[in-house]
C-alpha cells in the first residue's frame, strides 16, 4: 500500500505529538520546579509529568494530524531542493511551536518541544521526497 504525502504527514504529526508529551513529561519530571505553579498560573494544584503528557497528547492530536497532513501536502508539491523543502516544513511547525510556548507561559517548554519537531520535520521532508 502505497501512501499519499498527506497520509505520511499525518502519521508524522502523531508520532510527532506523542514524541512531544514525552519530553515535555520529562522535562517537567527533571525541571528545577513544578510547572503550573499555582501562584503563577492561578492553577489548583502544580501539573505533573502524567498530567502534562496526557495533556499534551489529547489536546494536540488531531491539530498535530491535520497540521502533518497540510504540510505533507504542501511539501509534495514543492519541488525544490532538500533544503527549500526542509525550510518549508521547519518555518510553520518551528514557529507554532515557540507560540504555543509563548501564549502558555511555559517557554522552558519549548526547546523540549522543538527538538522532535525538527525531527518530524526532517523525517517529513525526507519521506516525501523519497516518494
């Protein structure tokens, strides 16, 4: 079965997003504080690293999908070099995430979640180049 650059997309969004809960869990679990500080952030009680990744993976999902499969489309129509393509990939998904962190007011969450979306995004790229 042959899939679409649309499908390799999606599958890379999810595969993305649950890399993403891992490390933000884990970043929490070995971060220097508790995030969500209740002082901070007006929260009840701290989050934890199972409530973060559950976080993570139910609210981010189906944007994660949808956002691989718009990018695996976009991507498969360019035809450019690796690195256009790459750059076409990393600029929107790089970028979504440092605003997430921003409008969260977790930015000690973002380089944990860049760093499997830079990933995801060279594996897209390389994937749907590869036909």
């Amino acid at each position: 079965m042959r899939l679409s650059a649309g499908q390799k997309g999606a599958l890379v969004g999810a595969a993305n997003v649950l890399a993403v809960a891992i490390c933000i869990a884990l970043a929490i679990a070995h971060g220097p504080r508790d995030v969500g500080d209740p002082e901070e952030l007006g929260y009840i009680a701290p989050l934890f690293p199972r409530d973060a990744f559950a976080l993570v993976l139910v609210l981010g999902l189906g944007p994660g999908i949808l956002a691989g499969w718009l990018l695996g489309r976009l991507v498969d129509g360019v035809r450019a070099p690796a690195l256009t393509r790459t750059l076409a990939l990393a600029v929107p998904s790089l970028l979504v995430v440092v605003v997430l962190g921003v409008l969260t007011t977790q930015p000690h969450l973002i380089v944990p979640a860049l760093l499997p979306t830079g990933v995801a995004v060279l594996a897209l790229e390389r994937w749907t180049r590869s036909g």
